[in-house]
C-alpha cells in the first residue's frame, strides 16, 4: 500500500520522516500546504482509512492539475498494510 504527501519542489525534507523539518520550511516559506490539503480534501471520520488515503490522494493529483505557481508536487511511500485482528 502506498501513501502520498504533499510537497513542493524546493522542500528539502521527507515530509514521511522529517515532518518536523519539512513543515516548518513549508510554512516558514508561506506555502501552508497542510492547509491547502485539508481544504482540497473531503476526508471524513465516516470514511475508512483506505478510503481517506485516496481522497487525499485525488486532493493532492488535483493540486498539482490546478498548480499556478508549478511549486507542488506528490511524494509517495510505501507500507505494509496491518495484519489483520483476529478474535
């Protein structure tokens, strides 16, 4: 399974593994792209986490469709998916 993120051209930081750091050169440059995805985005405690990930997704491809500035740009990592709970 993988995840995506949304990150700009010029962010030298792994949003997966330095989000610290990769969220606050984002902000200190005036991006706020957290923000941006969450309004883009229609995600929803109704919603599965699978389900959520790729609204997020079609946020972040919608992003970068609709990109004036040609800043943005996805990232995606891979996870394994968890083992299923049995009773």
């Amino acid at each position: 399974m993988a995840r995506c993120a949304l990150t700009t051209i010029d962010n030298p930081y792994d949003p997966f593994t330095q989000f610290d750091a990769w969220f606050q050169f984002d902000e200190g440059k005036g991006y706020h792209s957290c923000a941006y995805l969450a309004r883009i985005a229609r995600t929803s405690d109704q919603l599965s986490g699978a389900e959520n990930e790729q609204e997020i997704e079609r946020a972040i491809d919608d992003i970068i469709k609709y990109n004036p500035l040609g800043i943005y740009k996805k990232v995606k990592e891979t996870v394994e998916p968890e083992p299923a709970v049995t009773a």
